[in-house]
C-alpha cells in the first residue's frame, strides 16, 4: 500500500517527548517535512530534530492552550513552509483527582489544554487547509474517553469532549476534504503516566486489562497516524481510532492467559 506523505507538511504538538516525539520522528522518516511544537524544547543538539537525530525536524514553541500563541506558531508554520496539510493535535496534560481533591484551576487546565489546545490549533489551521483544500487533522483522545478511571474526571471529561469536537469539526470541515479523527491510544510508558516505574503487581493489574498484554509504543500509535494522513485514509472522517490494544474489547482479557 502507498503511503506517500512526502510532500506533506505535518504539525505534530506536544512533540518534545513521549509519544508526540516519535509521532514526529516516523512521519520525518516517511519524507515528510515535520514541525514540532511544544512549550519548550531541550537544547538543540538533543531530543526531536536535535542535530544528533537522524531526521531533520523544525522546531516551533507554542502553547496550544493560548489563543494569541496557537495563531503566531501557525503563521510562523505555514509562513516557512507555505501550506500546513496535517495537524497532530497530541499535546495533552493528566491532571488527577476525586471529586473532593480536584481543585478547580486544575480542572480548568487539563480542559485549556486537552480540548482548547484542539480547538485553538484546529482555528488557526482551518483557513491554510481550506486554501489548499485538502488536510488531516489528527485529535488525541484515549480510551479514557469511553472508559473512564477513578480520580481522572476532569482527564476524562477533556479527552470525551475532544471525540465530540471532533465529530463536529468534520462536518464543518468536510466541505473543503479536511478530514478530522480522533484516536484512542491506550497505555503507553511516558512521563505522563510513570506505567514504567510502577511496582510490578501494579504493572500486572494494568496489564491483564488489555487483549494485547504488553505495554503500547509510541510507534504502535504513529503507524494509526501514518496511515490516516496518507490517502488511503481519504474517506475517513469523524471517527475515534481504537488503537489500545482491546483494552475497550473484554471485561476480563486475562482470563486467555489463564491469569
Ligand atoms: P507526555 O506528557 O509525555 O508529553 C506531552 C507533551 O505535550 C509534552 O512534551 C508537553 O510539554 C506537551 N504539552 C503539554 N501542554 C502543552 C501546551 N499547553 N502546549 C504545547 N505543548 C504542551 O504525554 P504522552 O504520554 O506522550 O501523551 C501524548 C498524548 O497522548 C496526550 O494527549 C495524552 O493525553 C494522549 N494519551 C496518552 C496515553 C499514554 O498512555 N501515554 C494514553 C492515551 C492518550
């Protein structure tokens, strides 16, 4: 199958670590010209696009969840690389807490970020895309959208929200063939969660409850994104991407491992 982005222009948010930085690395690897975001990045010679990286990418500082700072990034993006043809909207924050421990600001910045950085980037993308009258825009949801943990009601709440706004923006944007998908990753070691420095029943517990027991990598998610930008994606739109290996599937996956 062809999936050629090697013309492309992709904006990846939230790309200085986790699974944004490898989401930015394979659609480098695929040809295409990559512009990272993020509120920082490490010094130039390491991390996304580092001159010790096999892959040229740029490097923009943005905060998504600022309007005035979501547009100057954008036009700064589509000013040196003429057009803008897929946006990764992967920058996210995990904010935790119960009803009775979650403070209001925390709240209000996991909903800044989560769903207004979606919104603010999708804004300031919207107008290049329908110039070119073609584009991707990528949503990062979580299968916390459908399944929700205890203590992660304001994580939750944002990363629903993003499957709906999601929905709403491939109508809206479907007349000029932007297409809009959310994707569901499910748990993937990264700073944000710490899966990898858990004691290990703690890992156990979380693994027994995916179909596929072993932890997700970032590449399981780039190679859902990679797809989706390319043509072959061209009739998909409005849709949340499981890509959690079947932590949504059973109740009880680890009863096929005889756990
Ligand atoms: P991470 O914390 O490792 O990386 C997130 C990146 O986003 C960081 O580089 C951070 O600086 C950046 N960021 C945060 N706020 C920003 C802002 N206002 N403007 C610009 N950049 C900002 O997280 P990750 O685990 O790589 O997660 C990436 C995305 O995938 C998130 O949206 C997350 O909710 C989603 N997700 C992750 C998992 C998982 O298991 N790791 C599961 C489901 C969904």
């Amino acid at each position: 199958m062809e999936l050629d982005l090697g013309d492309r222009v992709v904006v990846v948010t939230g790309a200085a670590r986790g699974i944004g930085a490898v989401i930015a690395q394979r659609f480098a690897a695929e040809g295409a010209r990559v512009v990272a975001c993020d509120l920082e990045f490490p010094p130039a010679a390491d991390g996304v696009g580092g001159a010790g990286t096999e892959h040229s990418i740029d490097r923009v500082v943005c905060d998504v969840a600022d309007p005035g700072s979501a547009r100057a990034a954008v036009e700064e993006i589509a000013g040196r690389h003429g057009t803008i043809d897929v946006l990764v909207n992967n920058a996210g924050i995990n904010v935790e807490g119960t009803l009775e421990s979650l403070d209001w600001e925390r709240w209000k910045a996991c909903f800044d970020v989560n769903v207004g950085g979606v919104f603010l980037m999708s804004q300031a993308v919207a107008p290049v895309m329908k110039r070119a009258g073609r584009g991707r825009i990528l949503n990062a949801a979580s299968f916390a959208a459908i399944v929700p943990s205890v203590g992660s009601a304001a994580y939750a709440a944002s990363k629903s929200a993003v499957v709906q706004l999601t929905r709403v923006l491939a109508s809206e944007l479907g007349p000029w063939d932007i297409t809009v998908n959310a994707y569901a990753p499910g748990m993937v070691p990264t700073a944000m969660n710490g899966f990898a420095e858990m004691p290990a029943a703690a890992q156990d517990r979380l693994l027994d409850t995916l179909s596929l027991r072993r932890w997700e990598s970032p590449d399981d998610v780039a190679n859902l994104l990679i797809f989706l930008a390319s043509d072959q994606a061209a009739y998909i739109t409005g849709a949340l991407l499981d890509v959690s290996g079947g932590k949504l599937a059973t109740q009880i996956p680890a009863a096929a491992y005889g756990r």
